[in-house]
C-alpha cells in the first residue's frame, strides 16, 4: 500500500512539472505582435471607416486583433483578412510594412481608390490576395508584379482597368485562381499566363472590354478547370489547343461575336460540366460529339445561328439540369428526342426553332423539370396526360405551334398541381373552350394566355376558381354570350385581354371592381412575376412583329373588337389606377362620360370604331400622359381640344367623323361647333370676326414659311429626283394591304430629298421604287419599332447597307408639327451622338423619314425587354451610353443654331449603333429656339416619368425640362428601373420619387441595379446618381445646364475622357 501511495505521489509532482515546462514553452514562442507591424495597422485603419469599427484597440496584443494573425515565433503578421466588414476608404501605403504577410483577404467591402505604388513587389510572401468587391482603381502593368508565391489572385468587381501587361504576371509561377472579371481590362486576353502558371486551375476573365481574337496559349494550362472570358468583345473561334485542356469542367464564351461552326473537338473536354456559348454568331450544326460529355451539366447554345437537328448522342449527357438551344435555326422531329436519361433535368428550352412532331412523351419522365418551353415551333398532336406527373412543373409555353384538343389539354395540365405561368396561345385552331369542366386545378396558376387561337364558346366558369391568376389572355378568338362579372371579383388580377371576340352585352360594370385596377393601395399590391423563363410576348397589335420579352405587364383591361353595345358608363372614372384601356370596335353610343379624365394614369387609350356621338370632352386634355389616343370612326363632333397631349396626336386618331372639325383635320370650325366646352358662347359673338383675322393671317403665314422652306430645301441643299426616274408602274401596283405609303391615284409629284451626309452620298443615285423595293414594299416583316408619329422599318439596300424609314401615317403634311420639327430639327443637327437624317420623301400626303441604321436598337430595348440586355449591359457601357447622350444632347442645347429643346428625351429614344454608342433619336416634338431665347411655348407633351414637374403648371419647354427628362434615363441606367413602374410592391410608381425615398432612408446600395452591384462600381455610380439627383431637382432652376453634365460624367472614376 505504501508503495502504490508513493507511486501515485510522484506521479502527480511527474504531471504538475510537465505542465508548468510546456506552459513555459508556449509563453516562450509566443512572442509579442512586432511594433512596426502595429503601428502599420494602426494607419491602415485610421485610413478607413468600418461599420460596426474595428475593436483593434493598442492595449491589445495587435495578433488577437479581429481578423490579424501572426507567426508564433516572430509576432509577425500573416494574415489580414476583413472580408464583409464594412470597410470604406483607401488602403494606406501603411500596409506595405507588413512584409511577412501570406494571406490578404478584403473582399466585399468598399475600398477605393488606386493600390499603393509597387504593392505586390512590397508584399512579396502573399499566397492568397483577395481583393474582389470594392472599388479599386489601376492597372496591372511593369511597375508591379505578382508575387512569386501566389497562389490565389481574385481582383473581381473592380474598376482596374487598361491591359494586363505581360511583366505583371510572368512571376506569378504558382498561380492556381487568376480571377479579374467585372473590371474594365481592355486588349488581348493574356493567355501568355498559361506558360508561366501552367498549375493554374481558374480563368476568369468575363465582363471586361476585351477585343480581338482569343489567342493561342491556353492549352499550356494543362490543370485548367475553369476557362471564363464572357461578355467581352471577342471575336473569331476558339483556338484549337483549348480542346487539348482535358481537365476543363467549364467553359463559359457567351456574349461574344464568336462565328463559324462549333469545332467537333471541342467535344474532346470530357470532363466539361458547364458548356456557355449563347449570344454569339455560332453556326452550322450540334456536333455528333457532344455526346462525348457525359459529365455535362449545364448546356447553353441558345440565339445563335446553329442549324441541323439536335443530336442522337446527347442522350449521353445523362447529367443535364439545363438545356436551351432556344432562337436558333434547329428542326427536326422533337418526338424523336429521347429526354428518359436526363435523369436531373430542370429546365429544357428549345423555342424559336423549327421542331415539328408531337411532344416527346419521354419528357415526361424527367420528373425534375421546373421549366419547358418549346414555343414557336412547328409541332402538332395533343397534349399528353404522362405531363400532369411533373411535380414540380411551373412554367410551361407550347405557343406558336399546331396542337389540337383543347379541351383534353385544359383537362390534364389541370393536373399539374404547381403550375404558375401557362401560354398555349396560336393553338387549337376553330377548336371550342370547355366551359362545363369542373376543374380542381391550377390553383397556384399566376399567367394564363390562351389567345389567337379562333376558340369558340364562352368564357368558361372553371376560370373563376383561379384566385391567384394576375394575367389572363383569351383575346383573338371567337367567344360569345356576355362577359361574366365574376371576373371583377379575381382578387389579384391586373391584365385583362378579351379583345377581338364575339362578345355581346352592355358595358360589364363588375370589371369596375377590379380593385387592382381602382384603388391605389390595391394596385400598389401588383406583383413581380416570378418566372422560371423570361415569357415572350407581343408589344402591342401591331401583327407580324416579332415577339419581344417584356419585364412588366402594365395594369390594363382590353375589351376592344367585340359586341357590346350600350353607353359609357359614367362609372369607368373608378379605374382611376388603368394604364391601357381599348374599348375600340364595338357598339358604343352615346357622348364619351367626362369621367374618363379622372383616369389620370392613363398612357392608351382607344375609343374607335364605335357610334359615339357628341363632342371630345375637353377634360380629356387633363390626360398628360396619353401617349396613345384614337377616336376615329365615331359620328362625334364639335372642335378637337388642343390642349395637353391633344397636340401629339395624328389626325388618323380622329378621322371617320365627319362632324368634327380642327387644325389637325384641316377642317375650320363653324361659329355653330365652336361652342363648346372650351370656350364660354357668351364670349364669341364680338370676338368672332376678330378670330377669323387672326387664323387668317396665321394661314397665310404658315404658307409662306412653307412656301420659304420648300424652295430652300429643294433647291439650295437636297436633290431631287426626276419623276422620269420612278417606276410608275411600281407604284401603281402597290396595295394597301402590305402598308404601303404610296396610295394608287397620284396628286402631286413625288419628292425624295438626300440631305448631304457622308451615309447619303452612298445613296445618290436611289429612288422611291428603290425604298419599296428595300422594305418589301413596306411589309409588316420589316418592322423594327414604332416611334413617335410612326412605324418604323428596317430597308436594306441594293449594296447590302441597312437604313431605317420612319413612315409617318395619315395626311400628314409639311407644316404638321411632327413632320417639321424632325425635318427642321434633324437637317440642322449633325452630331456623332444625334441619329443621321439622311433624307426624306413624301408621295400625296405620306412621309418618309430616312435615318442611319442603329444595330443594337434602344436603350429602353437593352434595360427592359432583351432577356440578357441588363446583364449585357455591363456598368462601362451604362456610363458610355451616358456620356454619349449628354453629349449629343449639349450639341442641341448649346452648338446647334438655331438650339433644339427636344422635349421627349426618354430611353427609347436613345439609340445604340454597333459600338453601343448612343445617339439622341425621335425628334417629333422637339422644338427649336434661337440662342438669345430660353423657352418655347408649348403643350403638356411627352411620355409619363420623363416630363418635368413645372410643365403641369407652365406651357414653356425649357432647355432645363430636357435635363430633367435626361436625369430620368440616367435613373434608369443605373436602377434597371423603367420611369413608372407598374408592378412593384408598396412602392411608389414614379422613379423620381422612389429614388428619393431610398436615399432619405440612406438605403443608396439597394437603388442600384443588382446585376450593376458588388462588381467594384459602386463608386461611380454613387457619383453618377448625384448627377442624376441633380438633374431631376423639381425646382428647374437648381437643375444644373447640360455642360455641367458632360463635364461632371466626364470626371467620373478614373476613365476620364480626353475629349
């Protein structure tokens, strides 16, 4: 006993010496953190502002400072890593004390400004440098130089800039990750890297300014898994030793100007997952290799140019979530497509091709699939009951197509207890919609479109279990019998089309109750769709035009086409929150109710083809923002106001009434008509003789200003072709039906007038013949958009060059005001950032107006209708398209004589060429004015969230009311907002006001666009939304000039422009 009680003695003094020796160790190599490494802290802290701040105070061993390591040895600092923390400023030259550090990690923080000099030559024991998300400026050039020991180099969402110069990274010999996407590198893309880190595992060079070929050099990356050089400006193919990068798991080249056909030994990358091509100019066929990628996940080829069918072999790529092969030139058999492997399948596109055929029914299988859309194809049969055992199916789009059966189709997809958004419309032709089915279903279904499709029968009553629906489209088909008034009681619904049917009855008052539609705290409720796939649909009733993506549904009610007859009720004032209202092509009676004008959102409104009679209420002119407004084919009567709007409209909106009467319609007014409620009859009698004299002389003067300017025109500056050299027998063979401009019987000579441009000496020796010719004779196929006062068409001519023609309709005269103002406006502007009037020509009262082509169309088409235009649309380009338009607007403001205000500046209105360079378009209302001048009188014109607040008071546009308008674009470069957004929950509509509101609440990160954000803007955008602010001020006289403008955003970052 004695000795197991010795034993255990010296046993516990054996454990209590080893404890204090290795205490004593561990308090002998833990040294102290080094002074200067402190004190180097200390400044680069004091340099910046943190949120909540950085605890690291010097009573403090400095390497048990949040985010601080050190060696145990030496106290010297390793580490610094701050990401997330909320870090404003710039980094202060401090930090390059820190000469033992391996791992600098700042990302996603606010730091800018320039590195300090020499950076990574100081730093020269990094190992991992993460610098992503802020705001830094600079390049990577000679003076600098990656650290030998680098492993891990991410500088993504940046602002660096210029080329990445060969010196930098030749030293980077252990690189594993060289991120720099979303910066503004410029030049060939450094492939060279590969040769002195041929370790390297990620490429990421997307979002840049990248130019020219992708060079050879990439196959040197022999461990490369991750090639990523998208939305830059690269052209050609790929080089072929990036198909010899055998580890390579992605590949992504999208956004690009890549052609020819896709090189079979691509398919060599086996081990690909992700394949991105889309947004290139590929074409020629799917290879039969791309079987060969069985690993592949991820399969995106969509709008190029690829032709063929799709290939047996990609039933191997058993591991695809996502398929879109949509807007190419495919065909083929879609039955034949064997979908039973993909196993993981979410999503499948393959719309805007030629697939003929049934559905395959071995989609069916997939029971992953969330998304299908096989739209605008060619395909046939019924829709088949294996698609209801989709579980997790919510959008589906068959449109466009030839399927039969709709009563069976409504049926099953019934079925599909997920479904939120469903389109079939262009089906089912002449077929009869159910409306004694008792359905269960579609409980979740939010959009529902089943038109064009000439269905007979009656709105079906299983519709009115669609609580949650929002858009329901039945229009262009054949239904009959009255509109039910349970559809006023869908409590979410905002878009409502019956147009074009057989529909009977009076006025459906329960559609007043739509309460989306009649109460602003309602209509404030309106949802964003959520949508698996961006849902193509048309603009508006234009037919033929192509099929455009649109990032909103306005809250409308369109019951135009049909049967009913009836008044007006006066109640229609109760849908004060209507943004589109047709009612056209019924059986209307009576006087239109005053009420209408308590509509006051209205943007369209169409009142034609009906019986109405009585006079065009003059409060109607409190509309200021009808952009769109038709009256014709009434028997009305009495003067047209002039006020508001009404001074926009072409007399097509009037026509067919043969009592009314006015300026627009070149039809005097009797001293009977012109009694009306715009003007008080005790006061005409005397004045009468009066008003005579003064519309007289106004005649006669307008004459010889027209007279003046015709000869001017005609003579001195244009060139006038000789009717000998129009084929007469071309215009006479021209028919209405293809909207043509040229009416048949001739009562004046045809004029066509080349203004002289560097574009219209091309053009000497064309003529009218040559321009239908061009157009197709004006074929509907050749609609490119719709502009003010008219259609507009893409004409390529005879030497392959492509214009634009503006075909302006009705009798519009030279002395209209839309035709004028952008002859006037246009002939005496020639700026690099105004669109080019390269002439015009006018036939018996028609008018053309002939522009330079812009390939890449509005901006308004980039921010909210191309499905990949915001992401395209990188926060450079934003800022390039800003500059280029203040530019082209102070040229009409301050250079031009006479000066141009333009009073309708607005993103579709700012067109981009080739290069993305903006030029300033659609001047039908602008309005010139002598330098000595500072406004014109004027009307309420323009286009809701563009015009200044002063015009609702004041009929003078001013220079300063283009500046507004111009602020409201830059509002929507960087938000990605439109000027009045409909649908946007328990948010203000206007922009102006919502931009206010988030930066009183100092939310100034949430404003911008979130494919704009973490991508080391934030900086200039901060910079450009003070300009923008400014520019919006509501007292005009605290908006700046436009010179203020240029120049402030020509100072913005560090992209400063030299001239």
């Amino acid at each position: 006993m004695l000795l197991m009680a010795n034993i255990h003695r010296y046993s516990n003094l054996l454990l209590k010496i080893t404890f204090i020796s290795i205490s004593c160790f561990i308090q002998t190599c833990h040294c102290a953190c080094n002074a200067l490494d402190r004190d180097s802290l200390s400044s680069f802290n004091l340099s910046l502002s943190s949120s909540p701040p950085l605890d690291w105070s010097l009573s403090v061993d400095c390497c048990d400072w949040e985010g601080i390591s050190c060696n145990g040895s030496s106290g010297r600092v390793t580490e610094l890593s701050l990401p997330s923390r909320g870090l404003v400023g710039s980094i202060s030259p401090s930090i390059l004390n820190l000469t033992s550090l391996t791992q600098l990690t700042l990302s996603n923080n606010s730091l800018s400004g320039p590195l300090p000099a020499r950076f990574f030559l100081s730093l020269n024991q990094l190992q991992v440098i993460d610098l992503s998300r802020n705001r830094l400026i600079g390049e990577l050039n000679s003076s600098d130089a990656l650290p030998a020991k680098a492993r891990i180099f991410n500088i993504s969402s940046n602002n660096f800039q210029g080329p990445i110069q060969t010196s930098f990274i030749e030293t980077g010999l252990n690189l594993e990750t060289f991120d720099v996407n979303s910066n503004s590198f410029t030049g060939i893309i450094p492939s060279v890297i590969c040769s002195f880190s041929p370790s390297i595992k990620l490429l990421d060079f997307s979002n840049n300014d990248f130019t020219g070929l992708i060079p050879q050099g990439f196959g040197q990356c022999t461990s490369l898994l991750s090639l990523r050089a998208g939305f830059n400006n690269l052209s050609g193919s790929a080089p072929r030793d990036i198909y010899g990068l055998l580890p390579l798991e992605e590949l992504y080249l999208p956004g690009n100007r890549l052609t020819g056909p896709i090189d079979p030994s691509l398919l060599n990358l086996t081990n690909l997952k992700s394949l991105a091509l889309f947004g290139n100019e590929l074409t020629g066929p799917i290879p039969e290799e791309i079987g060969n990628l069985f690993k592949l996940e991820k399969l995106e080829l969509h709008i190029n140019h690829l032709n063929g069918t799709v290939p047996d072999s990609l039933l191997n790529c058993t591991n695809l979530t996502l398929l879109n092969l949509r807007v190419n030139l495919l065909g083929g058999e879609l039955s034949s497509l064997n979908f039973s492997r993909f196993v993981r399948l979410r999503t499948v596109d393959l719309g805007n091709n030629f697939f003929t055929g049934n559905l395959p029914r071995t989609l069916f299988l997939c029971k992953t699939l969330r998304a299908v859309r096989f739209a605008t194809n060619k395909l046939s049969g019924e829709i088949v009951p294996e698609i209801a055992s989709l579980p997790f199916l919510s959008f589906l789009t068959l449109s466009n197509n030839t399927l039969t059966n709709v009563t069976s189709a409504i049926r099953i997809l019934s079925g599909c207890k997920n479904l939120k958004t469903l389109t079939l419309a262009l089906n089912f032709f002449n077929e009869t919609l159910p409306d004694n089915e008792r359905l269960v279903g579609f409980q979740n279904m939010q959009v529902f479109g089943l038109g064009a499709c000439n269905l007979t029968g009656r709105i079906p009553m299983w519709l009115s279990e669609l609580n949650m629906i929002e858009v329901l489209d039945l229009s262009k088909n054949f239904l009959t019998g009255f509109i039910p008034g349970w559809l006023g009681d869908l409590p979410n619904i905002f878009y409502l089309n019956l147009s074009h049917n057989l529909l009977t009855g009076n006025f459906p008052m329960d559609l007043l109750k739509i309460r989306l539609l009649a109460s602003k705290s309602n209509s404030d409720e309106v949802k964003n769709i959520n949508l698996e796939l961006p849902l193509l649909v048309k603009p508006d009733n234009i037919s033929n035009m192509l099929y455009n993506q649109i990032s909103y549904f306005p809250l409308a009610l369109f019951i135009g086409d049909n049967h009913i007859s009836g008044p007006i009720p006066a109640e229609i004032g109760q849908l004060k929150y209507v943004i589109w209202l047709d009612i056209s092509k019924n059986n209307f009676s009576g006087e239109i109710p005053d009420t209408i004008s308590h509509l006051t959102n209205l943007e369209r409104l169409d009142l034609s083809g009906n019986n109405l009679t009585g006079e065009i209420p003059a409060s109607l002119q409190n509309l200021n923002f009808l952009s769109s407004f038709s009256v014709a084919n009434n028997d009305l009567e009495g003067p047209i106001p002039t006020g508001g709007q009404f001074g926009t409209f072409l007399s097509s909106s009037f026509e067919g009434n043969p009592r009314l009467c006015g300026r627009i319609l070149k039809r005097t007014c009797s001293n009977n008509n012109t009694q009306s409620g715009n003007t008080d009859s005790s006061k005409m009698g005397n004045g009468h003789n009066q008003k005579k004299i003064i519309i007289l002389t106004l005649v006669i003067s307008c004459v010889i200003f027209t007279t003046i300017l015709f000869l001017y025109l005609y003579f001195s500056r244009r060139k006038t072709i000789p009717k000998s050299e129009i084929d007469e027998n071309d215009l006479e063979a021209v028919s209405f039906n293809s909207s043509v401009v040229f009416p048949e019987h001739k009562k004046e000579p045809s004029l066509f007038v080349l203004f002289p441009t560097n574009e219209s000496n091309k053009m000497k020796d064309i003529t009218i013949a040559d321009i239908l010719k061009a157009t197709d004779n004006f074929n509907q196929v050749s609609i490119i958009g719709y502009g003010g006062f008219g259609l507009v068409y893409k004409a390529t001519l005879s030497d392959g060059s492509n214009v634009a023609i503006k075909k302006l309709s009705g009798d519009t005269g030279l002395m209209e005001l839309e035709f004028k103002a952008e002859v006037e406006a246009l002939s005496t502007a020639q700026h690099k950032n105004i669109v080019t009037l390269q002439g015009y020509c006018f036939h018996d009262g028609y008018r053309l107006l002939i522009y330079s082509y812009m390939e890449n169309g509005s901006l308004d088409y980039w921010l909210h209708e191309r499905p990949d235009g915001p992401s395209s649309l990188t926060w450079p380009a934003r800022l390039k398209i800003a500059r280029g338009a203040s530019n082209g607007v102070k040229y009409m403001h301050e250079t031009c004589e006479p000066h141009i205000i333009h009073r309708d500046l607005k993103s579709s209105n700012i067109l981009l060429d080739r290069d993305f360079e903006a030029h300033v378009a659609d001047f039908g209302l602008a309005r010139l004015i002598m330098p000595y001048d500072t406004h014109v009188s004027t009307e309420l014109v323009g286009t809701l969230g563009y015009i200044p607040p002063e015009y609702s008071q004041s009929w003078m546009a001013t220079l300063r009311g283009d500046v507004y308008s111009f602020g409201v674009v830059v509002l929507e470069l960087l938000t990605g907002k439109r000027p009045v957004e409909a649908v946007k929950q328990g948010m203000s509509r206007d922009l102006v006001m919502w931009v206010q509101a988030m930066m009183n609440d100092g939310r100034v990160d949430d404003i911008f666009d979130p494919i704009l954000r973490g991508k080391g803007f934030e900086d200039e955008m901060a910079q450009v939304l003070d300009v923008a602010c400014m520019c919006v001020s509501r007292n005009p006289l605290d908006r700046p000039t436009i010179t203020e403008v240029v120049e402030w955003l020509k100072n913005v970052g560090p992209g400063r422009q030299t001239t």
